[in-house]
C-alpha cells in the first residue's frame, strides 16, 4: 500500500549567495557579531563587518539555519531554503541568563541532578543539570517560551515565562519547588497472564497537552514504571509483535498516589480472512495490514502474512474499527474498514495504482518538500509523505478507492485539500506566504517574552518578543488575515485585519494588553457555612475531570486563575483573564459548586454533593475505545467534565454536582471535534446515572464549495446541524470537507453575513455529497 512518495531524481545543487545584516533592537547596524549557518551538517562563521554586514556563499535546494550571537545581545535562530540569492536582516534581543534553583515542595531541600530545559515552540534550545547546592544556570531565556523542570520522584513542571524578567542572571535566581510524584506501574500480561516481555508501552498526551509521547519496553516481569512524568491525561497503549494490542482507561496523572494499570494483550477479539485476486484464487505470502482508527493516540499499524491458503487472522486486537488493505509486489486491495471481531474479512488485490502530482503556489512556482497527507473520505489517515525538491510527489501502491489529499509548505504555512482516486494526477495549489511582525506593550508596563498570535483563519502560533516589544511570524497564507494577540494573565487585544504580501514581511501595527482584574467572594457548604481549603477557579472556559475542574494544561497558559478559600472561606482572585466569564468552587470532600456567570457582584459559590455518570459507547455496533465523553456542568458549555472510553467502550465521571447537565460523546479527527450525540442526565448525590449510547459508524461526508470565494477576502464559516453538529471557516479556496458523517439529515449553513445564513438541506449515505453556494 503506502510507499514512500516522490520518485523525482533530485536536481543539482547549485550555489547561492546568502548575504544580510544584523541590527540591534531599535535598528541600528551591530559589527563584530559572530553570524553562523548551518547546513547540511556543516557550519560556517563569520564576524559581521562595520556596517554589520555579512555573507556567506550556500547551497540550494538544502535546509540550513542562521543565527547572530554577539554577547550581551543574540538573534533567534533562522531557519530556511534558497532557490537563489536571498538578503536578510537578523534582529538582536538582549540575552539573559537564567539561574534556576530547584528545591522540593515537601522540605524545601535542593535537588542535585534535577533537569532544566529550556524550550521554544515545544523544542529543548538549553539544558543544564543542577548541583549540590540545586542551582542550574542557563545561558540565555531571550528566546524561550516555556521552562521544563525535572527530577526522578517528582513531578515535571513547565513554568511559563511570566517573570523571568526578576529572575535574570545578575539578580535573584528563580526557585521552583517540584511537588514529590507517586509511580505510574503499567503491567502488560497476556491471554493467560502471565508477564508479556518485550510490549511497548506508550503514554501520549491528550490533545491540548505538550510534550512528547513516553513509551518503554516491558521486562521479563511484564511491567514499566515512570515516576516523573507532568501533571496531564494520558492515553495509555501497549504493543507487542505477537500479542497484538492493549489499551487502558485515559489516565488522569496528578502524582499524588501510586497507581498500577493492567493491560491484557491477546484476550480480546480477532479479525481473519483471505486475500484473493480477481478470479478469487488464494494469494499466499501477501501482506495485510490493519490500522486501528482512534480518536487519540498514536496508531500503530499491525501487519501479517497469508498462509499458503490466502488465509490470515490477527488475534487479540483492541474492540474497535480498523482500516484493512492487503498488498503484494505491484498489487494492492481497496481499503476496508473493518470490525474487531470480524472473522470473514475478503481483500481483493488488483494492480495498484499511484496518485502523482506537483505541489505550487498560485503562481505556478514550485513548493520544495511539501508534506502530504491522503485520508479516507471518513477522515482517517492512509499515509504520510513529502514532495520532493520540486515540488513533485507519487503516493505508490494504492488500491481504488475516492481520498482525500492535503499539501502544505514544509515550514506550516498554507493549505490545500482536493478530492482524488487513486491512478489520478493532480495540481495541488497552496497559498502564498509572507510574514508578520508587529509590536506588544503593557498598560502595567511589565516586559513580555512570548504572545500567542492567533489568526482566525490559520490556527495559533507562539511568537517570541523581541527588544522593544517586537515579535515576528512567518509562513502565513497572503492576504487579508484576522488575528489577535494575547499573552497569560492580559486581556486579548481586540481583533484586527492584517495585509500580508508574498514574500514580504508585512506590518501588524501595535497591540496593547491590559492586565486582568481582581474578584473576590466566598464558598459556602450547603447550609451556608464557609469552607476553608476550597479551591475556585474562574476562566472564559473550565474543562477538566474528575481530579481537577481546570486542565493543568490551561493553568500553564494562563487561560485560567486559581485561589484557594482562608479560614473565613473567603477567596481573592488575583490575574484574572479579562475574557473570565464563569467560575467553580471544589472542595476534596464537600464537593463542586454548580458554574457560576462572573457578574458585578461578589460572587457566594455553594458546594453540593456529587453523583457519577457510566456508561457504554458503540460505534457502528462495536465498543469503541478513546471517544470523548463531555459533561456540560447546568447545560453550559462554559463548565465541563472530560473522560474517555476504554477498550470496551466503558466510561466513568465521578464528581459532577447533583441537578440537571447535558452529556455528550464527541469525535476528534485531524483535530477537529464534532458532536454526535447529547442527553440530558440528572445526578443525585451518592449516585451513578447510566448513559449507553450506540451510535452509527458514519463514513459519509459533505464537501462544500463556495464559488463567489476570492483570493485576500476573509474565509466565511459554515456550519452542519443534524446527527453531528459542527462548524468551521472556508479554506482560502472557498472549500471544506465534513468528514466521518452519520448517515441522515442535515441543514448545512453558509453564513454570508452573521444575520443573513445561506442553508441548503442535504442527505448523507455512505458516500461523499457535494454542496456548492
């Protein structure tokens, strides 16, 4: 089936001259700075002249990096690739070193050997280790936008970078105190179970949580621990070659107590079948591969070999729906989506067939390495790759079927999606890109190291803020794009309709940030006594579980603000995001309070006692692992509670005020969430409230296309209410694609103007449907 794209012979590389200047802050020209390229594993350095001129001679067509470092003061580094000669301007900060002292929550003793990393847009850029005495000093934060702090037997802790400006190098170091974490034991047993040797095991994250997915490999014991991992919701998956696969209940991780997890491999149920050709003759040695569909998580791909009969079957896979494709030599089956379970499962293989195509901007000019992505017209990923140096790309070996193909710049920028079959050949046009600078300051006057930039039509990017309040974002889409600029504990600054032009760094003008404001009120018990140690939290949105009302993930980002009550049961909120509108109090044993608007009155929040919702999931007629469970706390999308369900579509809430809520199971694919069912549930005290739902499979979809859409104007957004809601913004093409549909009917809606939609009434089957305004 997949093979890997681009079978273009590369082009020679030929030499360009890379020449720029590097400038302070306020623009003035900085000699006698060391400028270094890297590319290609080799680096070059050079000493900018009087003018701070500099230049270096590079090859085309290759990746390389750009950097200044002059001391006191130090760009970001660069990265790019040159079709020809190309002038830059490399932009000094003032660098500063940062002493971290690291100590325990617990008696406030260093720790030696603790890591502290440094890290920008997710990357490590610096580590050092602390010594005797706890202290770990870091060359330069200029840059950073995130602080990870580790330790074994503690809790990993990312603090952001609010503050570090009194915490530089030449004054006060930054203390951070790492709370101690219990173990995370996660034992994989087989069919039988006994101890399963040799399983990887693997924690990711949840959508919305950093870092990177941990995996370990079992011993002769069966078992893996972890006793430093972040605060965070793990997916928890294990893989052996001859067992199959396991997976657990989402795991919410605070490292407040020990917990052991047990995954059985094997025991679950097999799909089995023959691969055949087109005369229905057995095709032994043929290769058949099943690849798990999951809403999180990674998903591993399992392969087997017919027998001399044609005849395969894996057993013990995960309850769920998986694509199946059989491949063989220069021959390739249409891709089944199939059920754990099914044991009658046929490949047909027929002469594969490839989909070749050039990837260009608007302009015709070629966009070297693009990343591809071929989904199914449900939505779900066949394969990966990239174009090659020009552009040009072949995804080989793929049975007849209708994908859905996206390209996008090897740097992010720009996107196109276009419906194809497999044998055609097609012109993927991306969008122009340019870049985007602008500048940031405070009311409160307070320095910034990082903004989050977002753009309406283009997603978020984390910019780094620069001498004199500047920051800079390339890759983005030309045109006219709609963004705003916030940053932890300010106000977002109101939105505004940038131009930017291909090629060219284009001006956002000034944005000004106001610090959020102060609330102060009271939590009360259900007799009206206050209650001490009560935490509230308040945010424009709570999500979060049964262990917290408010993901650590939103705290690290400053979405939210926390207190906890005094003696009085008084609580003051201090950082309060501007854009708060509604808060909760949770006590460990008196229970939540009911969401509560944020009006301009002190607020009395009163606990209540809580009950439990459980239930079962199927999709399709099958359990389904890792759909999203959300209980929307009063009927508010404001305040909600998250679970997953596990290998056999089991799920559990605990901690949901007694009343009336509104719970629903929602898909994730590609990163977009719809919402295919919603009831109504009442809690009582003390109680579990079931909820099993089954729910069609849903492999239709509704491409839409706009034909009035003109290249710079802002996107429209469309939206669909039927068995799934859901809604989003037109590409720059005037086009999107709702994938993973139930079959029945919806109203589709292009809103022209806020008060003035555009609605056509549509029927899903197991197809792809096409609506056109």
């Amino acid at each position: 089936m997949p093979s890997a794209p681009g079978d273009e012979p590369t082009p020679e590389l030929e030499d360009a001259l890379l020449e720029g200047t590097v400038v302070s802050a306020d623009g003035a020209h900085v000699p006698g700075c060391q400028v270094r390229v890297e590319q290609a594993g080799d680096a070059m350095n050079e000493v900018s002249d009087e003018q701070g001129r500099f230049r270096f001679i590079v090859a085309t067509q290759r990746d390389l990096s750009l950097s200044a470092d002059c001391g006191s003061q130090a760009s970001p580094q660069v990265s790019m690739r040159l079709d020809a000669d190309r002038q830059v301007t490399l932009r000094l900060a003032p660098t500063r070193g940062l002493r971290v002292i690291v100590r325990t929550q617990r008696d406030d003793s260093p720790l030696p050997g603790a890591s502290v990393q440094l890290l920008q847009a997710g990357t490590p850029e610096e580590v050092a280790l602390a010594d005797d005495t706890g202290l770990a000093t870091l060359r330069s934060a200029a840059f950073a936008d995130r602080l990870r702090v580790s330790a074994r037997g503690h809790v990993t802790q990312e603090v952001p970078p609010r503050g570090w400006g009194e915490a530089q190098a030449d004054t006060a170091p930054l203390v951070v105190r790492l709370a101690t974490s219990a173990a995370l034991t996660v034992e994989v047993l087989d069919a039988r179970g006994a101890p399963a040797r040799g399983a990887t095991v693997r924690l990711t994250p949840r959508l919305g949580i950093r870092g990177d997915t941990r995996s370990r490999e079992t011993g002769a014991d069966g078992t893996v621990t972890w006793d430093d991992l972040p605060r965070s919701t793990f997916e928890v998956e294990a893989q052996h070659p001859e067992l199959g696969l396991g997976r657990a209940p989402a795991l919410s991780w605070t490292g407040a107590r020990a917990e052991k997890l047990q995954l059985r491999l094997g025991s679950g149920p097999a799909i089995a079948g023959r691969v055949m050709d087109v005369t229905r003759a057995p095709i032994p040695d043929a290769t058949v591969v099943l690849k798990r569909r999951v809403e999180f998580g990674a998903s591993p791909e399992l392969t087997v070999r017919t027998d001399p009969y044609g005849q395969f079957r894996v057993a013990g896979v995960v309850a769920g729906a998986y694509l199946a494709y059989a491949r063989k030599e220069e021959l390739s089956s249409t891709l089944l989506t199939v059920q754990g379970g099914d044991e009658g499962v046929e490949l047909t293989l027929q002469e594969a067939r490839d989909i070749e195509g050039h990837v260009v901007t608007r302009t015709g000019q070629n966009v070297p390495r693009a990343a591809l992505v071929l989904r199914t017209t449900g939505g779900h990923t066949v394969m990966e790759g990239q174009a090659d140096e020009r552009g040009r790309f072949r995804l080989r070996g793929l049975g007849e079927g209708r994908f859905e193909l996206s390209a996008t710049r090897a740097s992010g920028g720009g996107l196109v999606t276009k419906s194809v079959s497999a044998g055609d050949k097609v012109i993927l046009e991306v969008p122009e890109v340019g870049a985007l600078y602008g500048r940031v300051r405070t009311t409160d006057n307070r320095a910034l190291t990082s903004v989050m930039v977002s753009f309406v039509s283009h997603g978020e990017r984390v910019a780094q803020v620069l001498g004199g309040g500047s920051f800079h974002v390339a890759g983005v889409p030309s045109g006219n794009v709609v963004l705003e600029v916030r940053a932890p504990g300010y106000a977002a600054a109101p939105l505004r309709t940038a131009v930017v032009v291909e090629g060219r760094e284009s001006d956002a003008g000034e944005f000004l940030l106001t610090p959020g404001g102060t609330l102060e009120g009271m939590v009360v018990d259900p007799s009206g006594q206050p209650v001490p140690d009560a935490t509230v939290h308040a945010g424009s949105r709570l999500i979060g579980s049964a262990y917290s009302l408010v993901s650590e993930d939103a705290a690290i980002l400053g979405q939210t603000a926390s207190a906890r009550t005094d003696v009085q049961g008084q609580f003051r909120l201090g950082n309060l995001p501007a854009d708060a509108r509604v808060l909760a109090a949770e006590h460990p044993t008196l229970g939540r309070s009911a969401p509560t608007p944020l009006s301009g009155t002190e607020p009395v929040l009163k606990l209540l006692a809580t009950g439990r919702i459980a239930g079962t999931v199927q999709l399709g007629g099958q359990p389904t692992a890792g759909l999203l469970i959300s209980v929307m706390l009063s009927s508010s999308t404001t305040a909600q509670l998250m679970a997953t369900t596990d290998a056999s579509g089991a799920f559990h809430i605990e901690g949901i005020p007694e009343g009336e809520h509104m719970a629903g199971v929602s898909l994730i694919r590609n990163g977009t969430s719809s919402t295919r069912s919603l009831n109504k549930v009442r809690i009582a005290a003390g109680q579990t409230t079931r909820m099993d739902l089954s729910l069609p499979m849903g492999e239709g979809s509704i491409h839409v296309i706009y034909r009035d859409a003109r290249p710079g104007e802002e996107p429209l957004r469309v939206s669909i209410a039927g068995p799934t809601m859901d809604s989003r913004l037109l590409s720059a093409d005037g086009s999107t694609t709702f994938s993973g549909l139930a079959p029945g009917s919806y109203s589709i809606c292009l809103l022209v103007t806020p008060t003035t939609p555009r609605c056509n009434p549509v029927t899903v089957s197991e197809r792809a449907e096409e609506v056109v305004f």
